[in-house]
C-alpha cells in the first residue's frame, strides 16, 4: 500500500536525552517541538546549547540545508560507531560540533586555519581561568 506524496528518508540516531527529568515524561507534541521549561537543564553545559543553537540558525539562514545538516551529523555518528567508540549518548554532542565545523568550512563560511586558531584561543581562555569561574574569551 503506497501512501501519495514523496517518501521522507529517515536514519536512526542514537543519543543521552538532553531533557531534563520533568521534561522527559512530556510527548514532543505536547513540547510544539520544543523543550518546554521545567525544572533543570534541557542542556548538560552552555557549548551543547549554542552549538544546537547555531546549526539551526546557519541552516535558518540559507547557508545549508537541513538535509545537508543530518547527512554531516549521520556520518560523524556513523564514523565513531565503526572506530569502535561506545554510543551511550554521551559524546553526541562532540558529533554534532565536528559535524558543525565540516560543514562551515565546506561551505567557506570560515577557513580550516581560523577554527584552529579559535580553538586554541579558547583552550588558552581554559587553561587560563580560575577554577570555578566562567571562561571568556579575549578579542579574536
């Protein structure tokens, strides 16, 4: 029985839920899609967040498309699992920003030399900030 109208691809991706306990027994229809605020984190640390945050908004903006994004994402979730990393959700993240950074530069919205540069400002920025207070980075 084939159903009218185009076939939606789909692939199965394996992850920690980023939803805080009160937000966990809610439906995503109930959500709009969306988190809805509770108690607690939706996100485990800020990075996560904005990295979710600027994938959208750079795929919002036109730079890529939404396809493009969860074919960049699939295959850095599919390149851990076959190096032999352990999926139990923790490092989905780490994928979704590696997947990030691919497709910056394969669409030359930075260059390969200044996302090195930025990450070593900001491992500097780390190692430089008193234990317990928030990292900040200096001028570019």
């Amino acid at each position: 029985d084939r159903r009218e109208g185009p076939a939606i691809r789909s692939e199965r991706i394996f992850g920690r839920a980023i939803l805080s306990a009160h937000d966990r027994g809610a439906r995503l229809a109930d959500l709009g899609g969306l988190p809805a605020p509770g108690p607690g984190p939706v996100f485990d640390a800020p990075w996560p967040a904005q990295a979710f945050a600027l994938a959208v908004e750079l795929c919002t903006q036109g730079h890529f498309t939404w396809r493009v994004w969860t074919t960049a994402l699939a295959a850095e979730v599919k390149a851990a699992a076959s190096a032999g990393a352990v999926d139990d959700g923790s490092r989905y993240y780490l994928h979704w920003l590696a997947a990030l950074e691919r497709v910056v530069m394969e669409r030359g919205l930075t260059e390969h030399e200044a996302l090195r540069r930025r990450k070593d400002q900001w491992a500097e920025a780390y190692r430089c900030a008193p234990h317990g207070t928030a990292v900040q980075l200096g001028s570019p």
